[in-house]
C-alpha cells in the first residue's frame, strides 16, 4: 500500500505555510477542468521546446537550466515533465511583492530575459518534485501550466493524485493551494500519465496522493 502524505486543510495552517515562503500571485480563472486535463501546450510558432541545459546529478535527479525571453511563450521540458510559460506571464523580479497575499495582485510583466533553473528529484518514482529558481510570481491575467508525469499513474487504480506546493526542501512543509482557490486544483491527463495543474508561483511541486 502506498503511503499517503497529510496535507493540512485548515485555512491558517495554509497561509502560515505559505507566508513561510513568502509567495504570491493570480486572479485569472483557471481553464476549465476539461482543458486543463488535457495537458495542452501554448500555441507556440515553430519548435515550443524552450532550449536547455541539463546536469545529471544521479540517476533519480537532473538540474535544467533555461535562458528564456519571458515577453514570448516559453514551453520548459524536464525530461517527462513540463511547465508552460504564456508571454508576459513572469511579474517583473523584485517590483512586484512576493508572498501568500499577492498571487493574485496585478503586475507589470518582466520584459527583461531570464535564467530559470529545475531542479528535478524523484524522477524514477511515482512521486517527482520540480524545485525553481529564482523565486517569482506571475501574472494574474495569465495562467501557467505545470504538468508532471507519472509512470505508474492508472485509472485502475484511481488514487487522489495532487500537486502540492512546497516552501521549502522539505517535504513537510507540502500544502494543496487548492484547499483554498479553486483555480489551483490538480487535474489527470490519463492517456499522457500526466499530474496538471495552475500555478502562481515558483517554489517547489511534487506529487502526492
């Protein structure tokens, strides 16, 4: 039997947790369910794969760096594992806030070109985290996609697979942003074996059940 990962549900546990990373982010509405399962990329002009650099670390993790230009649309592959970036998505770094109050504040967009860096663990498992750098929040009238595979997802056995935010390396400090926006809900593309789900923020996401 699998183990199970306790995510607090009260409202303040979130937002004391949240408030430790000091995120924030995004009133856009979420696609709709049935968009959202899909895993759909971005329509994106010629090849969507953003390019990168990728250090093996050992055989259950990789570090992706991506020098991207956030005002056109970016599509960042993490072996199996993706995240969409919309153009002008990225709030402009260190002028817009940062924290549980302001994911959903507006912002001037970053026009300048950036580094991200992933940092992927637990690759091989059915339970992978995507950990980013730098920290930044995005854009409320636009939404950013993270889609995360796994392998062993199956619809026989139809588990309550989430993303779950983490403020820190730790696992125990992993929250559903859901419990209190909808928007942040995690959705399953079964025939791709995906986990998708919006976010407004970058910290660290991994799978959970």
């Amino acid at each position: 039997m699998r183990s199970r990962l306790l995510v607090p549900t009260l409202v303040a546990t979130f937002a004391a947790a949240a408030g430790c990373a000091a995120d924030a982010t995004a009133p856009d509405r979420l696609a709709p369910p049935e968009r959202a399962a899909s895993a759909r990329v971005p329509e994106v002009r010629g090849d969507p794969r953003t390019p990168g650099t990728q250090r093996p670390d050992d055989g259950d993790s990789a570090t992706y760096t991506f020098a991207i230009d956030p005002t056109t649309a970016n599509v960042l592959y993490m072996g199996a594992h993706r995240l969409e970036l919309p153009a002008n998505a990225v709030c402009a770094l260190g002028l817009s806030g940062y924290g549980a109050g302001a994911w959903d504040a507006a912002c001037e967009p970053e026009t300048r070109r950036l580094t991200i860096t992933a940092r992927v663990t637990g690759a091989t498992s059915d339970y992978p985290r995507v950990d980013f750098e730098p920290a930044m929040r995005f854009n409320p009238q636009t939404s950013v996609y993270l889609s995360l595979f796994v392998k062993h997802m199956s619809t026989i056995e139809p588990l309550g697979w989430r993303v779950l935010y983490c403020a820190s390396l730790t696992r125990t400090a992993c929250i559903d942003e859901a419990v209190i926006d909808p928007d942040l809900a995690t959705r399953t593309n079964w025939p791709a074996t995906l986990l998708v789900r919006r976010i407004k923020h970058f910290s660290g996401y991994m799978v959970a059940e």
